[in-house]
C-alpha cells in the first residue's frame, strides 16, 4: 500500500519542490520569458558587445534596406502580384535606404497597392542588416551574420549568441543575490523575528493557557470560551483583516474613541513599525492560537481523570497540578504545534498582505510575501520568477531545518519509544 | 409513437439545423479586450471598442462581407493584478487580443514575445494614427518597431490649495503667476516645503498635510529625480545619477523632518487621500490630469478652478521644473490567429479616431493624442483640458522604454521608501541602490 502515498508525496510535495528548484537556477522573469527566446541584434546588444568586438558592435548597428536582385528573386518566389516586382525592378533596383520606415514608404507607394501585411513580408526580403530581427535559432544569426560579410571565430560566436539571447539562462546569480544584499538580510530577520514573537506568544503560550483555563471551566462555559476563539479561524480571511482595518485606521473606530480625549485621528496600523508589528503578530496571532487552543484542550482531556483526583487528595495547587501533570503530557502536541505552525507561519503572508502589504516601508515584509511580490505580484510588473523562486526554495530549507531542530530538541526519539512499563 | 410526430420532430431539428448553419456562415470573431488602472472614469478605454466594432461590421456589410465582432472587455482597476494577469495569461497562450497597458511595459513584453508591434497590422502613415503626436508614437516604439498606438496622454501637475496660499501671504495675482514662476525655476521644491510648513504653523492644515504625496509608488517619483537633474536613459542605456537621487531621497526625508509629509504616507487607504485633497485638508500635492475626473466628479469639489492651481513640478537643486506624461497604449499581443489580430488592430485604429478618443479624454480628464482631437467640440469646450494641455504637456517627459527599466524602477522605488520612512539614511539608501543596480544590471546602466 505504499503506492497512494507515494504518488501523493510527489505530486504535492516532491514535484512543486522540485520545479521551484529548477525556476530558481535560471534568470527567468517577465521579460525573458518562460518558454524561452530567441537571437535578436538589440540597441541593448550593441552596447554589451561595444567592449569585445567594437568592430563587429560598429558594423551591425545600423538597419540597412537595399533593393537588390536576390531581393526581388525571393519576392518573385512568395507570388505575390507579378506587379510588385516589375515594378520595382524597373524603378528602384540598387535603392539603399537607411531605416525599415523609408524602405517601406517606397513598397507603399507601389501601384498596385500591398497591404500592410504585404509591405511587411516585402520589406523583409530586402533587409540587409541584421539589427532588431528575430532569429528563431542561433544558427540563423550566426548565417546571417556570414552573409554580411562577419566571420567569426567559435568563442566570438558564443559572445554573439550570449549577448543577443533574449531568453533565460541558467544561473547561480539569485542565491548570489539573496547572499549578498542587505535588504534580503533585513526581510530574513523580519520573518525571524514575526514567527519567533507570534509563536511564542500566541500560537504556543496563549493557545496553553486558553486551553488550561477552559479546562478548569464547567464544560458549558468553557464551550462559549472555545467557540468564541475560533471565530477569527472561521472568518473569512479577507473580512477578519478588514474588520482590523476598520478598528486601526484614521477614521477607524480606534481613531474615533481617542478622539473623545483629544488625540488626532491617524492610521494605528501604518503609524509606524512598531504599529504595524504590533497588529500583524495579534492579526496573525488571534487565528494562530485557536488551532493550538483545539489540540492542547483535546489532549487534556485525554489525560485520566484519576490523576488530577488523586492529586487534589496529595493537596497540589492549580499550579502544581498544570506543572507536573498537565505540562509533562503535553509534551507531543507542544512539539506537534510547535513544528506545525513554524511551518505555516513561515509560509503565511496573506494576512499580512492584505492588512500592511509589507509597510509601512517594507517593514512588515516578511520572506514569503517577499518571494510573492517578487515573483508574481508588483507594481512595475516586473515580474522576476527565477528570484521569487530561489527565494521559496530558501523557505523549503529553513522549514527542513528548522523541524529537524524540533525533533532533537524535543527528543522525539523518547516521544516513539515504547513505554517501559510494557515491556 | 406515430409517425407523424417523429417526421414533426425530424423537421424541427432540420430547420434548427438550417438555422445554425446560416449562422455559421457568417464571421463570428470574438476580440478581447483588457486595460490595467481603470477607474469609473476610464471606461472608454475599453468601451470604445463596442463603437468600433459597430463601425468596423457596417464597413464590412458595405463590402458584402458578413462580420460579427464580440468584444469582451475586462478592465482592471489597480496596476499589480492586472499586470500580473495579462502577464501569466500570455504565458499560458491564453492572452487578450488587445491590451491597454502603460507603455514601460512594451521593453519587456517585446523581448519576451508576449506582444507583436502594432506596425506589422496598420500603416502608420493612415490616418488617424498618422496625425498622432510624433513624441507620443515614439513612446509606443521599441527596438525601431512601434509596438503600441497611444491611448491617451497626461501630465502629472503639482496642485495648490488657494485658500490656504493666500492664507499665508499670497496674492491672487500671486497665485495667478505661479504657473510661470514654477517653469522658469524662480518657484522650486524648497519653496515647497517653505510653504507647506507655514500651512501648517499657522494651523490651516493638521501636521502632515502640508504636502501630501502619492500614497503608493508610482511614475511621479521619477519627477523628483528629473527636478533634482537626474537622467533616466541616455542612448539605450539606462542611467543612475547618484548626486540627483541622493537629492531626492534627501528632499522627501526633509519633507519628513519638518513635519510637512508623513513619515507613514506610503500604503495608507487611497480613498481616504483623495476625499482629503478634495476638502482642503492638504495643503500642497502633486497627482496628474485625470485627478479632475474624480474630483470633480467623485469627490464633490464643485468649484476646481476656484480652489485649485495647478503647476508643473517645480525645480529643486540641479535640475528644471518638468512633468512626466505616461501614455497608456494599445498592444497587440501574440498567440493569436493572422485574422483576428488584423481585426483586432483595425479596431484600434478606429478608436483611436479624434471623435471616439475624445470620449475618453474629457470623461476621465486625460490628454488627447492628436491635434485634430482638440478640435473636437468636446475637447475644444473642455477648459481643464485646454489649459492642461497648453501649460504642462510642452514640458513632458516619458520613462524609457528599456526591458530593464522595471528592474531599475524596483530598485529605486524601494530605497526611495527606506529613506522616506526613516529606515535607511539618503546615503544608505542611495549606496544600497547602487551596489543593487551594479550587480543585477551590470552593463546596462551607467553609474554616475
């Protein structure tokens, strides 16, 4: 029965974690592309050959038009209107002209009337530069390049298709570039410091204590106490962070009630960063801690009564009965909470997204919002897939590691053993 | 069962038959259309193809052809979704016929072969699209092939509050020269952030509404680079001038110093600032043309003129007063048959004609794109247009079209925040910029 399980894990886990690998070695974005590129003699790919090959560089960058006899040979050939070529045989063999547009002024102006499209396919046939077509292979530019009277050596060629290529390459550069700026150490240390503070205080440490104070609740109560903390957990994403917005900004409610004591209204969220971390981790934190709140209340419950008896008979106090009875066997959620929701929240920016959307600054920004910007969503519609994905594959890693360290630190080897009073 | 109902039903379904088959005959062709940044007031842009559809099928009918043109029409009313969209759409094959976009996107979208230039489907020396502002087809071009027709035009004007200006000393004869003495430098930014602090002194406006920027990153930054002398592209190359960004960076961190622009401007509520500069609540700001539309119509500011002056960005040091004008285009993209991209871009040269493009320039106060298109008698009745039009375009620039240039952009947009929220120093920032621009973009910009 190993097969349903297998199939699942690589489609869900093995194959995105593998394509993510693959994205994050190449220099993919918007403007290269997915699906690859071709050869073209580019301004762009001038200037980068200026320094190599200044000779070469000089010698295509100029667009060239000549109505020659191979020219019109070609046109002969695509049988178009037999006019076209009498025509412009008679009237404009050996015409040079300097830019596609005067070339095609002339085409234009035929008697017989080409069509835009027509004009277009003509005045290919006539082009005697290689500057700003677009060679579907490398080869094809490199036999144009002949043509035009460029011979060139293997390592030249390699320049030439290098510095023309418009599609994507393999690459090291993103985890180059994710070592060395200083703007990525500052988001490493954002989410260091979001899911440190958010796990602790709410997910962790909150979640037992709603979960140790229900306990000691009659059942009906401590149901109301429960239901009231999965609300967050229930509503829609979208509305519980707008109902935050509502409460924080300048004409919020938080706004409205210090205006009774004469403070200005402003924006609570964005005010500053510590503002904005301080909403973040509750906004996170509130829907965090019902999910620990549900885990740890299930395994009290599963702790047998007999022994909290028994301990009320040996005179312990609450404390001591949550120190020694409750704490020690809870010990596998702790860790199972623990591990899962570093996990999530190291995974997790929609809440944050659609409350700071990383601000104020980019103080809120925490790394997988990061990855998403970069990746799929920005204002110039730059949109740099090879990055964002060498940057997911950075959270795939911390994520391992991080739970590897749960593991020891928990001694999850002592949580598998089998009890020794069975043995 | 009889046979009679069967032969009934057979012949039912016979003449239904015929009927689709007539259908069939003739030319179902589906164009689809999408434009990023479209509020209420820009429907037009997408709008405008109903009408050309409507005179493009009757031009067929004259020929005997049978034409039936669907437009379907998706505008998308921010920049980040829209462009993320179109972009993982065309990917997929499955990109819109025609797009609205703003031009910067063409370097890009060229290179990667998401769009086909617009040159290959019309003759640019046809009217109307021969009677377009030569600049603003030049805007369209890449890699010597024009690749978009220009939707519309704009400028990006620094707007006044006059109640508050004569408030602190201005006349309105003042307040009338302002205009000229922005463009001969004699008003510059220091003078603006002078009089957003005296705005505030004098309590008219709360601290932080003195001057009130664009609440998100947009082409308007690269206003303040050119005012403090820098330079976005020369020949191809982009270009990164060290000593004019540090200015700007600096300028908005002074901003912030004196109390005059929130340290906090940057992401809050877009609606909240645009009831608030339409109030009186800021003093000074700077948005673009197209702000009337929602001012005046959305917003309730009755009384534009009276309350409003309107400026090119004034000078700061080192540089000139200017504007910046971020055309949006129509582009063409790939994928899709020979047939369909032809009707596709013989729509766009009718809604390009003066009379149908002038629906849009007057309903959401933009620009036109041809002179003819001033003659119109709705554009030539229109006085913001006609003042907007002769004070700020003369003086208009445009960001380069260089597939680099988002990258560049990315860049300084998020130093420009660090400096402005305090997080980094102008010269860390700037310095940050630089070490960033050197090692993703090498060759392509020149430091200076």
């Amino acid at each position: 029965m190993i097969a349903p399980a297998a199939i699942m894990i690589f489609l869900f886990f093995l194959m995105p974690v593998g394509l993510t690998a693959i994205f994050a070695m190449t220099s993919m974005s918007t403007a290269t592309g997915i699906s690859g590129g071709v050869w073209q003699v580019t301004q762009g790919a001038v200037n980068r050959l200026e320094g190599d090959m200044p000779a070469l560089a000089e010698g295509i960058a100029q667009p060239r038009f000549v109505v020659d006899e191979e020219g019109l040979a070609a046109l002969e050939a695509l049988k178009l209107k037999p006019g076209y070529v009498i025509e412009l045989r008679a009237e404009h063999v050996g015409e040079v002209f300097p830019s596609r547009r005067e070339a095609e002024r002339v085409i234009k102006a035929l008697k017989d009337r080409p069509s835009t499209r027509e004009v277009k396919q003509i005045s290919d046939l006539f082009n005697r530069s290689v500057l700003n077509t677009r060679f579907e292979s490398r080869e094809a530019l490199v036999r144009s390049l002949e043509k035009l009277g460029f011979k060139l050596t293997p390592e030249e060629r390699d320049k030439v298709a290098t510095a023309t290529y418009t599609g994507w390459v393999w690459t090291t550069d993103n985890f180059r570039m994710i070592g060395n700026s200083p703007d990525m150490a500052q988001i490493f240390l954002n989410t260091a410091f979001y899911v440190a503070v958010t796990l602790l205080l709410f997910n962790v440490s909150y979640a037992l204590f709603l979960a140790v104070t229900t306990h000691y609740m009659p059942p009906t109560t401590a149901s109301v106490f429960r239901a009231i903390w999965l609300l967050p957990r229930i509503t829609p994403v979208v509305i519980y962070v707008l109902m935050w917005k509502w409460l924080t900004w300048d004409n919020g409610f938080l706004s409205l009630l210090m205006g009774q004591f004469g403070v200005p209204p402003k924006n609570y969220l964005l005010d500053n960063s510590y503002n904005a971390w301080f909403f973040v981790i509750l906004i996170n934190g509130f829907i965090g801690a019902s999910m620990g709140m549900l885990v740890f209340s299930s395994a009290i419950k599963a702790i047998p009564e007999t022994q909290f008896h028994a301990s009320e008979v040996d005179g312990a106090s609450r404390w001591q009965q949550i120190r020694y009875i409750i704490l020690p066997q809870l010990r596998w959620p702790i860790l199972f909470v623990t591990c899962y929701q570093t996990l999530s929240l190291l995974a997790s920016f929609q809440e944050i997204h659609l409350s700071t959307r990383g601000g104020p600054g980019k103080a809120t920004e925490v790394w997988s919002l990061a990855a998403f910007h970069t990746a799929l969503n920005n204002y110039t519609g730059n949109l740099e897939y090879g990055l964002g994905a060498a940057m997911a594959l950075v959270l795939v890693v911390v994520g391992l590691v991080l739970s590897l360290i749960y593991l020891r630190v928990f001694r999850y080897d002592t949580l598998i053993s089998k009890p020794l009073i069975e043995d | 069962m009889t046979v009679l109902p069967i032969l009934k039903s057979a012949t039912l379904a016979a003449v239904l038959l015929a009927s689709t088959a007539v259908f069939a005959s003739a030319r179902d062709v589906t164009i689809s259309v999408w434009s990023g940044g479209s509020g209420p007031n820009d429907n037009y842009r997408t709008d405008a193809f109903d009408i050309a559809a409507d005179i493009l099928e009757r031009e067929a009918a004259i020929r005997g052809e049978e034409l039936n043109i669907i437009i379907q029409k998706t505008p998308y009313n921010g920049w980040e979704d829209f462009k993320q969209a179109l972009t993982l759409a065309a990917e997929a094959k499955k990109a819109p016929n025609i797009v609205a976009t703003g031009h910067e996107d063409i370097g890009p979208w060229a290179q990667s072969g998401l769009i086909v230039p617009v040159e290959d489907f019309i003759d640019l020396d046809s009217w109307p699209i021969s009677d377009i502002y030569p600049n603003l087809m030049e805007i369209g071009s890449f890699n010597g092939a024009v690749y978009g027709i220009p939707q519309d035009a704009e400028s990006r004007p620094m707007f006044f509050w006059k109640p508050y200006m004569k408030a602190i000393g201005y006349t309105d004869a003042d307040i009338d020269a302002l205009p000229v003495k922005v463009e001969k430098g004699e008003y510059t930014l220091k003078n603006v952030l002078e009089d957003a602090k005296k705005m505030q002194d004098k309590g008219l406006v709360q601290a932080g509404y003195g001057f009130y920027p664009r609440t998100n990153n947009g082409p308007d930054y690269w206003q303040f680079y050119t005012s403090f002398g820098g330079v976005m592209e020369e020949e191809g190359k982009l270009v990164f001038d060290k000593a004019a960004m540090k200015r700007t960076y600096q300028y908005f961190a002074d901003l912030v110093k004196a109390g005059v622009t929130k340290k906090n401007h940057i992401g809050m509520p877009g609606d909240q600032w645009w009831k608030e500069v339409a109030t009186g609540k800021a003093g000074i700001w700077h948005g673009g043309t197209w702000h009337y539309a929602r001012l005046v119509n959305q917003e309730g500011l009755k009384d534009f003129f009276g309350n409003v002056q309107f400026t090119l960005i004034p000078a700061g040091e080192g540089g000139k007063a200017n504007t910046l004008t971020h055309p949006l285009v129509y582009l063409l993209t790939s994928g899709h048959t020979e047939e369909e991209t032809q009707i596709a871009a013989d729509l766009i040269k009718i809604a390009s004609e003066p009379r149908i493009n002038a629906l849009h320039a007057i309903k959401s106060a933009h620009l036109g794109i041809s002179p003819s298109e001033t003659k119109v008698d709705l554009y030539a009745g229109d006085r913001w247009a006609f003042e907007a039009t002769e004070r700020l375009l003369p003086h208009a620039n445009a960001m380069p079209n260089n597939a680099d240039f988002g990258k560049y952009w990315t860049i300084m947009w998020k130093n420009f925040e660090a400096s402005w929220t305090g997080a980094k120093t102008a010269d860390a920032a700037v310095n940050d910029a630089e070490n960033e621009l050197k090692s993703t973009l090498g060759y392509a910009i020149i430091i200076r």
